[in-house]
C-alpha cells in the first residue's frame, strides 16, 4: 500500500485520495456553548492543489509524555 494514499480520505474538489498533510491544531471547547475540544487538521492535494481541513473531537485526556533522566 502506498503511504500517501489513504482510501477513506479524498479531496473534496476532484476526488483525488493523493493528498499531502498540511498542520493540526486543537481548538478549545467553550462550556456554555456546550461544545468540546476539537483537533483541527489541514491537507493539500496533490492533484489540484487544493486545501481543506477536517474537525475531529478531541481526546478527552491528553497523552502522558514520560521523560527519563539521560544516565551519563
């Protein structure tokens, strides 16, 4: 399979699954607006050139990042 190929994601404009990925940002959820934290993440396809993004809800927990003293 060819890694830069994924056949659920496509451009949105020609259909092309030929896509290159841009940034990813979290988006802060607002308490009284109800909403939740979301991930935000930007492609371009190869193809076209064009751009889109796609929102996904946020992890609920963010990942522990375990740092280990270098012994030396």
């Amino acid at each position: 399979m060819n890694p830069l190929i994924r056949p659920d994601r496509c451009c949105p404009k020609c259909e092309s699954p030929s896509y290159s990925f841009r940034s990813r940002r979290t988006l802060e959820g607002s308490p009284e607006n109800g909403s939740r934290p979301e991930v935000e993440t930007k492609y371009r396809c190869r193809a076209c050139s064009a751009e889109w993004k796609e929102r996904t809800s946020a992890p609920s927990v963010p990942p522990q990042v375990e740092v280990r003293a270098n012994p030396g």
